[in-house]
C-alpha cells in the first residue's frame, strides 16, 4: 500500500491542480495580484527597535527622528 | 541636525573594535565625561582628534574640559563603565553588525559613511512618513 505523502509536500502541486479550474484559476489570479500588490509593502525596510534606556540623548526627547550610532572612536 | 532643528535627536552606543589599542579607551573616556555632565563635548573632541586617543590625550581633552582630572583619570584606569560599554558590544553582536559606524534612523539601518545627501534622503523620508 502506497504511504500517504505528507501535505505540505502536495501544496505547490495543488496550486497547478488548481489552475486547471477557470473559476479557481481566477481565484489564482486574483491572490496573486494582491500578493504582488502588497509585497512592496512586506519586502520594505527591515525596522529595527533598538534599546535606548540611560542612554544621553542630543535633542528632544520628542524629536520625529531618533537616530542611533554604533560607533568606535578610533 | 542644525538642518532639521528640534526634529532629530541622537543616541550613541559604543562598539569598540576588540584589536585596536584604544577603542575601549574611548569609550571609557566618553562615559566617564558623561559623569562629569561633558558627554557630547567629549564626543566632539574625540571625533575631531581620532586616532590621537592614547591615554595621556584622553586625560589632555578631559583637562580642555576642565573635568575633574583626577576622578577622569581614575574611571580611565579602572574601566569604571566597562559593563555598560559591554552591554552595547553585546548588542552590536546580537544584532549582527559589523561594521562602525552603523546608524539606525528610526530603526531603518544605514551601514558606514555615506555622503550628507544620502542619510538627508532617509530623514526626509521618515518626516514624510512620521506625518502620515
């Protein structure tokens, strides 16, 4: 008897099996669209939060910009 | 930060390279002035001297601050700050840098020195999206 293959390894192979459906086809199309519409915004700039407790600040304290340097003098 | 005034505010953390005599001395100095209520001062004349940062011009930058020599000098020798210096390696490390300096502008990371007009971009960038 044929072992099942576990379904994570059948996924790619559903979107083709899938793509073969006019209707799911569509549905394809649109997720795609709106993945690819959106990635812009999930493939931005990685933000990084940076711990500033006790730490001298040169400006205000409310300033828009906080700018942090890792720095060696020499 | 003259360009953007009461826009920007700046925050130092020091990672001072292991192999080089005097980053940690530096570093100590900087924190030892900052007790003495002279931290960006120091900071300047640092940047402005580097790499005349041996002891003995550490302690001659302290006296053109007129800090109190004999307290700097001895924060100098016994590493006073070495945990706090420590724990902003630690960091650096964490955060996988490798490379000074490394300037976070509103968490966006911007590795070495880079012309004015490139980190001017990025801040006129995060003004437009801090609005938003």
């Amino acid at each position: 008897m044929k072992a099942k293959r576990d379904i994570k390894y059948n996924v790619p192979f559903c979107f083709l099996f899938l793509g073969g459906f006019p209707m799911c086809r569509k549905l394809l199309l649109a997720f795609l669209f709106v993945f690819f519409l959106f990635s812009p915004g999930y493939a931005a700039e990685e933000r990084y939060s940076i711990p500033i407790d006790n730490c001298p600040i040169l400006g205000p304290e409310n300033a828009q910009i906080t700018i942090i340097e890792f720095l060696d003098f020499q | 930060m003259a360009e953007y005034p009461g826009k920007i505010r700046l925050i130092l953390k020091n990672y001072p390279y292991r192999y080089r005599d005097y980053s940690h001395l530096a570093a100590e100095s900087l924190l030892a002035a900052g007790d003495q209520g002279k931290y960006w001062e120091m900071h300047d004349i640092m940047i402005t001297n580097s790499p005349k940062l041996d002891r003995e011009s550490l302690i001659s930058y302290a006296e053109e601050l007129k800090l109190d020599k004999k307290q700097f000098t001895s924060d100098l020798d016994s590493m006073k700050h070495r945990k706090l210096i420590q724990q902003d390696e630690d960091l650096a490390v964490a955060m996988d840098l490798y490379n000074t300096p490394t300037f976070f502008i509103n968490g966006r990371r911007v590795i070495g020195n880079r012309p004015y007009e490139y980190f001017k971009k990025i801040i006129e960038e995060e003004l437009a999206y801090v609005k938003k």
